[in-house]
C-alpha cells in the first residue's frame, strides 16, 4: 500500500512582522497565507492521504481573527477531500489550554498532538487496512526544554510505515545555532525507533539530515527575513514497503536572497555606486531572476569612499529605491554597518608618523612567532587547547587579521580617511 503525504511546518502565519511598515506587513502576512493556501491545493491535486504540519504553523499571540477562520477554511477544504491533517504544536503555536491552538474549532479531519507525551494514530484506508501509523507529540509551553524523541515507541510493525512528527531541534543540524534549544535531541535518538520518516519542524533553514531513514526538515514554508533565503516549500512524501521517494515543490511566493557587495573602493560618486551595485547583483543571479518575487537584503561592506553619505537614512532610501527599479526587484533594504572609510595602511607604512610606527610594530609581531606567543595573554577566549602551538599561533594570526586597518582608521582624523 501507497501512503503519500505534504510534510510543512514553520509556516508562522501572522508573524508580527514589528519592524516593517504596515503596507509591507499586510503584503508579508498574505503572502504566507498564499504560500500555505498553495500547499492545500497541492494536497489536493496531488491526492494526499495526509498533510503532516511540525509545528509553528501559527505564531500564538498574533493570529488574527481572519487568519484563524483562513486556517479553518483551508483545513475543511481537504476535510471535503478525505484528506487527514496531523498537526504536531510547536513552540510558537504551543497545545496547553491557554493557547489559541487549544481553543480553535477544528474540523474533525485535524488531529492535533497535543501532548508531550508522544501518541500513535493510524491512518486506515476506505476498507480499514491501516496505511500508516504517525506518532507525534506536541510542545504544551512555550520553551519544552526536554527530549520529546526519546519518549517514541519504537516502529512495532515492518509493514506498515511509522512516520514520526515532531517540532524539535537535532543537534548537530545545519542552521540549529540560529534556533532555540527546544525539545533537543540528537540524530541517534530518531534513528534508532525504526521509522520510516522523520517530519521535522523547528529549523527554518530546511535540511535533510538523513536518507536512511529519512529524517527531514522541511524549512520555513516561506522566508520571513533576509535569513531565510531562497526556494521555500513542502515536501510531498511517497511511501510504498521500502521505498521513500521525497521531492521538494517551493511554493512560497516570496522569496528572501541576501548579497554582500565588497567592490567598492572604486564608487565616488552616485551614479559608481548604483552601477557597481548593479553590475554584482546582475552577477549573482547570472541574468535569471528566479520564478518567485525577489525580496534582497544588500549588506555593502568594505572600504567605500562614500562612507559618510552612506551613514544618512535618506541617502539610503534613495538609493533603495533607485535601485529597486534598475534592477526590476520588489524590494530591497541595504545595510552598511559594515562599511569601511576607505582607507589604506599601505599608504603610511615606513612614514616618520605615529601610526607609521605602530604599522611598523604590528608587522614586526606579525612576521615574529616567538613574539606573539610572548605577547598573548595566559588564557585565551577563543583557544583552549593546550599544548598545541601551531594553533594557537593560527589562532592568534586571525586576531591581528586587519588589525593595520583598524589602526589606520582610528589614528587618522575624519577628514583624512
Ligand atoms: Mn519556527
């Protein structure tokens, strides 16, 4: 028997959006809804026995009235279809009867675990053979800090697949640092229930941490910031004995991309900086804009002789705008807090000066390895090994890493930089 499924989560519907504009927060709140109404049809056209949602499928304290009845029109839509919905409570959509998640009046095709304690529901086909067995659990608060993997039972039967759903972070997982450590567990402890499919939430980034068995998380089904970049989507799931076919549809509309541009030595006026600018972001989509509205963080970093234009927010504006028209795109936000003054150490080594001198004295360090391990203090923040010279001189090398820059910087008056 065939059990094909949606795996999303992180969907965040009604995410506060706090530092937009109200425009931009109405037109970031519909598209989510778009995104999740587009995972809906697809359950449909692609006949789904089940959507399977890992949690924060809704961020608690800002769901709307008119998104919570969405939510449940989109849910009755795939009731009308005979289409399950197993719904796991995340950290941000959390089950505990004070909660929104609790209170709603869900259609009887949803099945909520709401419990943290995890519960198996079978999935039987229209003659009740049983197709699937999902296990869940589901996070009561908002910050469940134990191991909810390890509380699984373990896959009883061969035959029938065990799908595990949960909202969770593995450790180890690429993206896990930007997360919270919510019901943590490790790889081992979903590997070892003998399941088929592990239906991952938590991670926004999206991975596929393993094949054997697949342990997956799916990724925010939209980016809601400039670190949640690229294609957005579900997975669609099929599942026939042994073989686990999985295959990623993006669906969000939106799409978040994030650039650095660090050519800019060269930009003195204007008309440079919009053409460099330009000519990188070109570049990086090499002539292909993808399917999605592109939504582009800008992070101008490195010497730029307009450094001090580009500190006034209006200046900034224009140039947001400016650019968002050349380049066709729907919006851009450009951050320069890693601009430089442009300037350039070379320009005052070996000169009769004080920051000639200290030049001098940081090369010197540079260039003596007996020195900088006499110079560095006892205990090192960043290197704890013992005994280990050569790494710790590697080490100490990427702390002066600019540090001739840095000293340029601050020795030379503004007006000279
Ligand atoms: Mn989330």
């Amino acid at each position: 028997m065939v059990f094909k499924f949606l795996h999303l989560a992180d969907v965040h519907l009604d995410t506060a959006f706090q530092s937009r504009s109200p425009q931009m927060r109405s037109f970031l709140r519909a598209s989510l809804r778009e995104a999740f109404r587009s995972a809906i049809d697809l359950a449909i056209s692609e006949d789904c026995h089940a959507l399977l949602v890992a949690g924060d499928l809704f961020d608690n304290e800002t769901l709307s009235f008119t998104t919570e009845r969405f939510l449940l029109q989109q849910m009755n839509r795939l009731r009308e279809k005979n289409i399950a919905v197993f719904y796991a409570a995340g950290n941000h959509d959390p089950s505990g009867i004070s909660y929104r998640a609790a209170r709603m009046d869900w259609p009887a095709n949803v099945h909520i675990f709401r419990s943290r304690r995890p519960e198996e529901v079978p999935l039987s086909d229209s003659e009740g053979n049983i197709r699937a067995v999902i296990a869940g659990a589901g996070h009561e608060g908002k910050r469940e800090s134990e191991n909810l993997a390890a509380l699984f039972p373990p896959a009883g039967s061969r035959e029938i697949p065990h799908i595990g759903l949960l909202h969770a972070l593995v450790t180890g997982a690429g993206g896990s640092q930007d997360h919270e450590r919510y019901a943590p567990c490790t790889l081992e402890d979903l590997r070892e229930k003998g399941y088929k499919y592990w239906a991952l939430g938590h991670v926004h980034a999206g991975e596929i941490i393993s094949e054997d068995p697949h342990v997956v998380y799916s990724g925010s089904l939209m980016g809601r910031n400039a670190r949640e970049t690229g294609s957005k989507g579900v997975y669609l799931v099929e599942i026939h004995a042994n073989d686990v076919k999985i295959d990623f549809r993006p669906l969000a509309p939106v799409r978040w991309e994030n650039i650095t541009v660090d050519s800019l030595e060269k930009a003195a006026n204007f008309d440079d900086l919009q053409n460099i600018i330009t000519g990188s972001v070109q570049e990086y989509f090499a002539g292909e804009y993808p399917p999605e509205r592109v939504f582009l963080r800008l992070n101008l970093t490195g010497p730029c002789p307009l450094y001090k234009e580009l500190n006034s927010p209006e200046n900034i504006a224009v140039l947001e705008e400016e650019l968002s028209f050349a380049l066709n795109l729907d919006y851009i936000e450009i951050k320069v807090e890693n601009l430089l003054p442009p300037v350039n150490p070379d320009h005052h080594r070996g000169k009769p000066h004080i920051l000639g001198a200290l030049l001098a004295v940081i090369d010197s360090v540079n260039a003596d390895e007996e020195m900088l391990l006499k110079l560095a203090p006892e205990v090192l923040a960043g290197y704890q090994k013992k005994g280990d010279e050569a790494g710790k001189l590697l080490y100490l090398k990427s702390l002066l890493a600019g540090i001739d820059f840095e000293a340029a910087v601050r020795l030379l008056e503004a007006d000279k930089l």
